[in-house]
C-alpha cells in the first residue's frame, strides 16, 4: 500500500481507553520504560511504520504528566528523525491540566486532539452534542473551539494541531423528543450500546443540525432514541474552521464509520467534505513515506 501511494504513512499507535493503568506501571520503573521505548522502534522497524502516536488517556497526577514528558523525550530519542511521534490528546480540562505541554511539545511532531465524547449516556445527566463546535452542549460547556484555545494558550503552534473529529453517534435512549439537552432514562440505557457509525444513522427519520453549535442530531420516536453526531454539513464547516485557524489538519475515529461505496466515497462523506473546504486533497501533506528498512527481518522475507 505504501509503495503504491508514496504520501501514505501508516503509524503505529500504543494504548487507547481502559490502558492507563499499563503506562503508569510503565513508566513508575525506568527499566520498563527502557524496554517499552527500545521495543517500539524495533517494532516499527521491523514491521515498516512511519512513526509512533502515544494515547495514554489519562495520565491523572502532575507526577504522571511529568513521567509522560519522559516517556516522550526518550521515544524522540530512540526513533530516528524520519520517524514520526505524536500523540492523542484529551480534550477534557480536568485531564489537560496535567500535562506539561509545552515541555511535551518539543518532542511531538503533532498532537491528534480527541475532540469527540463531550456528552454520552453512560456519564451525562442530559442528552447533549457529543463533538459540537461552539458553545454549551446542552450536558456541559464541553466544545471544540475551547479546546484548541486551551492547547494554543500552552504555547503550541496551530500548525502542530489536528482536529479530531468523530464518525460515530453517541445514542441517548428513553428520549420523549427530538432536542438536545432534555433529559433520559438512564435505566433504559443501562445494557444498549451508545455508539452508532455515521453511516448507520440514516435510519432515524427525524434529523436536523444546529448551525449554532455547529452539531447535528437525530430522532427516532418509535424507539425513543435521539443520536448526536457530525453530518455532512458539520464537517465543512470544521474543515473551514480548521483552514481558518490555520491548524493542521483533521482526523477521524473512526474510518469504518464514513458513507462510502465499494469504490469511492459518497456526496456526504465526512473526509470529503472537510478536506473540499481546505482546498482538496492537493492541500493534504505531500511527504514521501519511508519505504527503507534495512534491519527487518520480516520485510526481507516477504521480498523473497
């Protein structure tokens, strides 16, 4: 895939939800630390990465964050500088608060800023926007706007921040109508799954999207199941943002969810319309990726 799209980098990613407890004990002994860092650029060597995105969510102390910083200056270290290192990064103050992000900084080459999950039923009192844009989000004043402020006034660079974005709905169940920020039956909710693809959400017959907070919703009465989520036209109007801001770039969790045919993208595909507002995809970074790895055993193997 690399050799037939020479743009295309593929990054090796550590972690994700529910693992915060594997850094800690990472990073509370230097030996491990050592090892963890030496094995992942062996890792990407051997198996033909282009780099390496770190997603502790969350370090929870100001030891943490300062192990974190650590964790980063050694991994930038190690991994030669044609490697990338990056990382996903909260949105939630109460978790910013605990990194050093100017001295983190200095070792990544972006950050991916998670800005999706401000409401949900599993921990909101009230349906909300799960990735608005502005303002309140009818659960709280969680919005992406303010986190890319937050980041900025710790000193990064706007070029150095990717905008996370979601391709998934967060569904609130036993909802008497179609607004945002009315409340719902949490017991109802209590064994359903509160995720659904974007391109699942079709289904619902009422849908409808706030300009204000830049977040659409969507209703379904018989099942009594409203969705949040970004649409077509959220996702212009982030990707404008973004080439505004003059920020880096965007991202998505997850690819599986975006409206595509077998062969190309649908008219609301959500990567296509943020990326016709930068500019098309001659505007997306053209760099080479890295096709030399003169150590792996595996890639000579599969050569042979």
């Amino acid at each position: 895939m690399k050799k037939l799209n020479r743009t295309l980098k593929v990054m090796m990613s550590i972690g994700g939800w529910g693992t915060a407890h594997l850094f800690e004990a990472v990073v509370a002994d230097d030996k491990k630390l050592e090892s963890f860092v030496a094995s992942s650029v062996e890792f990407v060597e051997e198996y033909g990465f282009d780099g390496v995105d770190i997603d502790w969510e969350y370090p929870n102390n100001s030891k943490h964050g300062q192990r974190f910083v650590d964790l980063l200056r050694l991994m930038r270290e190690r991994l030669p500088p044609r490697y990338s290192l990056t990382v996903a990064a909260p949105a939630g103050i109460d978790n910013i608060q605990y990194l050093n992000v100017q001295e983190m900084d200095q070792y990544l080459g972006f950050w991916n800023l998670m800005c999706y999950d401000f409401a949900g039923q599993g921990w909101s009192q009230k349906t909300g926007f799960h990735s608005n844009l502005f303002g309140s989000n009818g659960d709280n004043n969680l919005n992406t706007a303010d986190v890319v402020q937050a980041y900025l006034s710790k000193g990064v660079i706007p070029s150095k921040l990717v905008l996370g974005c979601p391709m998934y709905g967060r569904v609130f169940t036993g909802v008497s109508c179609c607004n945002v920020g009315d409340s719902f039956q949490k017991h109802e909710s209590a064994d359903s799954n509160d995720v659904m693809n974007y391109n699942e959400i079709s289904c619902f017959p009422e849908q409808r999207f706030d300009a204000r907070k830049v977040g659409a919703y969507a209703y379904d009465p018989e099942s009594k199941r409203l969705v949040t989520y970004d649409n077509a036209e959220s996702a212009k109007i982030k990707g404008s943002f973004v080439k505004s801001r003059a920020l880096g770039g965007g991202m998505w969790w997850d690819s599986s969810g975006d409206r595509v045919t077998s062969s190309e993208p649908l008219p609301d595909s959500l990567v296509t319309n943020f990326v016709d507002q930068l500019g098309g995809i001659t505007q997306l970074d053209c760099s080479k990726n890295c096709l030399h790895y003169p150590t792996s055993k595996y890639l000579r193997r599969s050569r042979s």
